[in-house]
C-alpha cells in the first residue's frame, strides 16, 4: 500500500490499484464562521486538489464539519466516481453512498480481483457526542493478497477500535484520525484520539502500523505529531508509527 498525507485528514491511499482519498481538506488557511463559534485552518494541503490526478473513490468519514470537508474538498467530490460515507451524509449530498456500521461494498480492482470497504463504528467525542456533532463512519479495507487497512474516521472511543479489531483480525494497517480535537461544543471534551488513547489503540490492534493523521493544520487540535510520537516513544512502541511528510508518497509493507 501507498499512502501520501495531504495534511489533516486527508490522504491519498493507493490499494490494489484503486485510489482511494480521505475526508477531502483542501481549502487554503483562512477562519470560518460557524454559528456560536470560530474554527481556524492554519495550514494548506501539501498537493492542491488540482494536482492530485484521479481519485477513484473517496472515504469521507463525515460531511458536517469543515476539517473533515471543506468547501474545495465538497466541490471535489462531483467528480469522484464512488464517495461513502454516512446514511445522513447520504442525504445530503447528491451521489453519496452512506454505509451503515458493518455494511459492506466490494469495489472491482484492475486485476480482476476486489476491495471491500466495510463501514465501522465511530464515535465523534464522548458517550451521546451525535447529538451535537453528528454521526461519523470509519472504513476497513480488504482483498485478496492486500494488506487489511483500518481508517478511523473522528473516533475517540477505544471501545469501537476493540470491535474492529476482533472482527477484522489481523489488521495491517491503522489510519488513526487522532490530536485530541477539543471545541467548545462539548465543554472541552476529546472529539478525537489523544495520542495516549492512540497508543492503547496500537495495543489493541496487534502488530498494526499506526500511521497519524489530522494531528494538525487546525486550532483546535490540542496535540501534534510530536506529542503523538513522544507517547509512542515512552510505550516503547515508535517502531510501530509511520510519520508521514506531507505530499511525500510513502509505500508501507
């Protein structure tokens, strides 16, 4: 598997000679306005969405929060043959697939074989979280002589993380959506993995490589890839994680 991380969330996985694109984040650092709040970028993608040549499908873990998909990322997704995501996101956008948890697509691969992508329980902050921020997905991917890569989506319940991993054991790689994301909205509360619950979650799952990602490029996340890495190192598990540079295409095995 090739993976390029664009910045935030977003990253361009390259599996069984289909493309696949995270959660779209392609706007340039600007504030946005939200109602009763502000939410700031800092940082733009390594790779504009114009330079990015084609993407065959997106996975985009939830469509309500700008981090996840800005206004370049939505106006991208037009052109994207296949996007799951949410049933709610389904709803509202035109063209999206909403998987529910555990539901399965299997998409056909150049070789003849396929990928399945299964949608898996995410939890975007604490027990009750949706009725505030919404519902959110992650994704599995599998096929035949391909590693089995997890992308977390917004998910900050380890508990989700341990059910797929008894399911879909054993895991080759986990995209892992961390940075103790903290807004208002919740008094403060994770919406994301902290990099200390990340390294509970490499437990969990095995002899996984743990690549970070959305660690970064916003206010309101609290801790950054050096944090991460730093709780890594004192587990004793660095030879676990994949940093990744931004835009540098790096091939995992």
């Amino acid at each position: 598997m090739k993976i390029t991380h664009i910045g935030g969330p977003t990253a361009v996985l390259n599996l069984g000679g289909i493309t696949f694109l995270t959660d779209p984040a392609f706007d340039e650092p600007r504030d946005y306005q939200l109602p009763g709040r502000v939410m700031t970028k800092l940082t733009g993608p390594a790779i504009p969405a114009a330079d990015l040549g084609p993407v065959d499908v997106v996975l985009l873990s939830h469509d309500e929060h700008k981090d996840n998909l800005d206004d370049s990322g939505r106006s991208l997704l037009s052109s994207v043959p296949t996007v799951l995501s949410t049933p709610g996101a389904a709803l509202r956008i035109e063209g999206v697939r909403g998987l529910e948890n555990w539901e399965s697509i299997e998409l056909p691969r150049p070789d003849g074989g396929v990928v399945t992508v299964t949608g898996v329980p995410a939890l975007h902050g604490p027990q009750g979280a949706e009725a505030v921020v919404g519902f959110v997905t992650g994704f599995v991917l599998q096929g035949e002589g391909l590693p089995t890569v997890y992308v977390s989506g917004d998910n900050a319940s380890l508990g989700h993380v341990k059910e797929i991993a008894d399911r879909f054991a054993p895991i080759d790689v986990a995209v892992l959506f961390a940075g103790a994301a903290r807004t208002g909205l919740l008094d403060g509360a994770n919406l994301t993995l902290t990099s200390a619950e990340s390294v509970e979650a490499a437990r969990i799952l095995g002899d996984a490589v743990i690549v970070p990602v959305h660690t970064e490029g916003w206010t309101h996340f609290s801790e950054g890839p050096e944090q991460f890495l730093a709780a890594f190192r004192e587990a004793d598990l660095e030879d676990r994680v994949e940093m990744l540079a931004h835009g540098v295409p790096t091939t995992l095995s």
